[in-house]
C-alpha cells in the first residue's frame, strides 16, 4: 500500500481531500474544509510537480492548511454583522429605531409604538406624548429611549 502511495501520490491527496470534504459536508462548522482544499490543491501540484517528494507534499499540506484557515478567519473577522450576535434577541436589534410617545412619561416609563405593537420605553427626562425618541439601549422588555433631535440646533432657555 505504501509502495502504491509513494508511486501516484496525486491519488493518495485527492482521496484524503475527498475524504475531508465529505466529513465537512457532515456539519464540522468550516474545519476540514480548509484541510481539504488543501490536500486537493497538493494533489494537483504532485501532478504537475511529480519530482516533489512525500515529506515535502506533507509539509505544503500543513503550511497551505494554516495559512487557509488562518486567511478564512481573517476574512470572517472583517465581515462580521454586528447584529448577528443578537440573532436570538430580537429587541436589541431596535436599538437605534425612532418612534413616537404614545402617552406623556410617568416617572420615567410611557408606551412608544413600533410596527404593530407597543413597547414600554424608560426616559430619564420627562417626555410629553407624540415626542419623537430614539430607542438607545434595552433592558428586557423596557427599551431606555431619549429625545431624538434630526441633527438641527435647538436654542434652550435664551442660549
């Protein structure tokens, strides 16, 4: 068997990344793909290169490994959706939402309409009824809000 390896090893690299393709398709979460693309990628270079001994296509396997699946992490890491992280909590993704008051603040706490319900809001200010808000953090089923201003001055008291 190992005479019959030595001879085609190219055979030997595209079983293995067969192999390690098949067992990604498993469900490993993105490990064996890396080893398996590189165990195809040695494979086509033992059969382009065929002069290239077994300790040397065992070492290009191991470097392109690691440096896939440290190139592939890199990539994840730079496109990674801020919101994923709360895929299981649906309300902090209305952090940032605007709404109105449905009722004026009553030590702190009225109700703000979003879609086609209503959600109860905390302000550390009072707040009358109808005033625009910004939902800036949520605490349970409380989203804390504060006044929302589009950006333009607003004079206060004579300044």
């Amino acid at each position: 068997m190992i005479e019959l390896i030595s001879i085609q090893p190219a055979w030997f690299w595209l079983c293995l990344g067969g192999l390690l393709l098949i067992g990604e398709l498993l469900g490993t979460g993105g490990y064996l793909l890396w080893s398996g693309i590189a165990a195809v990628a040695v494979a086509i270079i033992a059969l382009v290169l065929p002069f290239v001994g077994w300790e040397w296509q065992g070492i290009l396997f191991a470097i392109l490994t690691v440096v896939s699946a440290v190139l592939w992490r890199k990539w994840l890491s730079l496109r990674k959706d801020p919101q994923t992280d709360d895929v299981n909590q649906k309300s902090h993704q209305l952090i940032g939402v605007k709404a109105r008051l449905m009722m004026d603040t009553e030590e702190g706490f009225a109700r703000v309409r979003l879609a086609d319900g209503s959600w109860r809001a905390y302000s550390e200010s009072p707040l009358k009824a109808g005033t625009e808000v910004i939902v800036t953090s949520v605490d349970g089923i409380t989203l804390h809000v504060k006044p929302y201003h589009d950006g333009s001055i607003h004079e206060q008291d004579g300044q």
